[in-house]
C-alpha cells in the first residue's frame, strides 16, 4: 500500500477513473454493452430512423395519383392541407417519443449500475454484476424524480428567459417604436438571451453534475441531490466544468459526426447498408461507449475528491490523518491504492 500527493485537476480524475475501469474491465465490458452500447448506436442511427419514417410517412399519405386511382374507389385529394398539416406529423411524433423514452431508460440505467460499481470499486471492494443490477431497484426511481425535478427547473428558468424578452419587446412597443421581427435589433436581443440561458444552464449543470452519484450513493432524491451537489462541488467547480465540456465535446463531435455521415450517405439507394458504412457505425459505437462509460466513472470520482475536501472522509478512512490530509483508498489492478489529497 502507498501514498502518493494527487493534484485535483481533470486528468487526475480521468487517471483514477481509468484504473477503476481496468481494475473491472469485464465487469465495466458486460455493463458497457448491456445499457452504453445500444444507448450510443441510437444516437448514432436516430436521424436516419427518422428520415425514413418521415419519407414513408410522405409516400403513405401523398402517393402518385396513379396509385390511388388503383388503391381505392375514392381517393382524397393528396394536396388537402389537413393531411399536409396533420396526419404525417403522427408517426413523427411518436417515433420521438418512444426514442425519448428508451434513450432516458437506458440512461438511468446505466448511471445506476455503473456509478454504483464505480463508488464501490474505488474502495477497493469486490463489484458483482448482480449487486449492479440488484442497484437498479433501489436508485430507478430516486433517479427518474431527480431527473424530473431538474428539468422542470430547466423548464421554469426557460420561461422566465422567454418572459423577459417579451416583456423587453412590448415595453419597446409602449414607448412608441415598431418592432422589426426581421431587424438586426431583434436579433441581437434574442442571440443575448439565448446565450445568458445558456451560460444559466451551464452554471446549473456544473452544480448539479454530482447530484446523481449523490442519488445512487447516499440514497436521496428530488431537489436534495442537487442542493447537496451544489454544496460539494463548490472548491472544484473548474474540474466539474472540465469534465462536462470534455465528454460532452468528444462525445457531441463522435456521435454528431457519424450521425450527420450517415444522413448524407442514406440518401443514395441502400447507401448506409454498405460495408464500409456500418463498420463506421459499429466503430463510433464502440468509441461513444468508452467515453459514455469514463464518463460515469469520472464523475464518481469527482464525489470522492469532493468529500475529501470537505472532510467528510476522514472519520471514515483515516482519522489519524484526519487534520492534515485525507487518504482515499483506491483499488489498482485488484490491490488497494492511497490517494493522499492535500486539505489547503
């Protein structure tokens, strides 16, 4: 057993993250591809999914005249605004939101299996993909009401976002000035609070990028994850920040990239159904998992450094050490490691 000074910083939590997922790799493999994998091969398909349906919804419900002089006695007319304006958005919708619905599913899942073998991993303890799974009952719905209740934050900060520039646009119109919707006035005004809801968005994120290991970990839900997300990661806000933007630009570009690829090609008659086209799919797949999956496991470790610096591991790990420094055992290579953080 050794002790080494860790530097907090982004590549310090990717390290330590990394050994946790090669001290387990079939375990992390087996959970990968069980929730990761179809999870990132959908966000790679999605767009090509929904072109398709889009176009077979288009040829349903405005086929040749020929086609439906033979089809039917009576053919509607297939240039009726209500069918334009309403019956081809149905499929679309639905293709949505079922989409939506299985990408969240697998989400929680993976976070709840992952973040629960990653936490007790870095301790060193031996992680069965039973007890990973056996994870899902308990966290499954602690996790879905902190999802809601941070969106519906999301949502609420949006609306006062809107409101406001509403409220800008009419007391422009009361002082006696014409509104140009197509003005370059208007259009700066929505760029600036488009990107002040960005940046609010973002802020909130950062905050809040602990709160489901804290959801898994310390078995709480709703708006008290969050707040005690926001508590722990005050000293380490940057590294948070980090982490956001290094997966999320990696992982944005991976997934973006061969999804608009695979738009381009599908155009062409039977274009993406090509060799060399779903060895692309299946590479970027595989490539999305890894970082989904260092992802998660970085984000445990994060809440690991935070309660070190906080103080909230010394009683539990080394309370000799307690007022000077915080050791966090580590399990490397199946045998446990110290990681000796320094308290400023």
């Amino acid at each position: 057993m050794s002790a080494y000074p860790h530097t907090l910083n982004l590549w310090g939590v990717l390290s330590q993250s990394k050994r946790i997922i090669n001290a387990h790799s079939r375990h992390f493999l087996a959970l990968s591809v069980f929730f990761l994998l179809p999870l990132s091969f959908s966000l790679i398909i999605y767009p090509t999914l929904q072109i398709t349906v889009f176009q077979f919804d288009s040829n349903l419900f405005h086929p040749h005249p020929t086609h439906l002089s033979f089809s039917f006695f009576t053919s509607p007319d297939p240039y009726d605004p209500i069918l334009n304006l309403t019956q081809p958005d149905a499929p679309y919708l639905l293709v949505l939101l079922v989409y939506t619905l299985f990408a969240v599913l697998l989400s929680l899942l993976a976070l709840a299996t992952i973040t629960y073998s990653t936490f007790h991993g870095f301790y060193g303890r031996p992680v069965k993909l039973v007890s990973s799974m056996k994870s899902v009952l308990y966290s499954f719905l602690p996790l879905v009401a902190t999802l809601i209740v941070s969106r519906i934050i999301y949502a609420f900060i949006a609306l006062l976002f809107g409101l406001f520039a509403a409220i800008v646009v009419r007391c422009v119109q009361f002082l006696g000035f014409e509104v140009d919707y197509d003005s370059n006035y208007f259009m700066g005004l929505a760029v600036l609070v488009g990107v002040a809801l960005v940046l609010v968005l973002m802020w909130l994120q950062v905050n809040w990028s602990l709160a489901y290991v804290i959801v898994v970990v310390e078995s709480k839900w709703g708006y008290e994850p969050l707040r005690r997300s926001a508590y722990l990661v005050k000293q380490m806000r940057w590294v948070a920040l980090s982490v956001l933007l290094f997966f999320g630009v990696l992982i944005g570009l991976l997934v973006g990239g061969c999804s608009s690829f695979l738009v381009t090609v599908g155009t062409a008659s039977g274009g993406w159904r090509s060799f060399g086209v779903i060895l692309q799919m299946v590479v970027s797949s595989g490539f999305a998992t890894l970082l989904m999956l260092q992802n998660i496991a970085a984000s445990v470790v994060l809440y690991m450094y935070c309660k070190a610096l906080h103080g909230e591991l010394a009683l539990e790990i080394a309370e000799e050490f307690a007022r000077e420094y915080v050791y966090l055992p580590f399990d490397n290579d199946k045998a446990p490691n110290v990681v000796c953080v320094i308290q400023g």
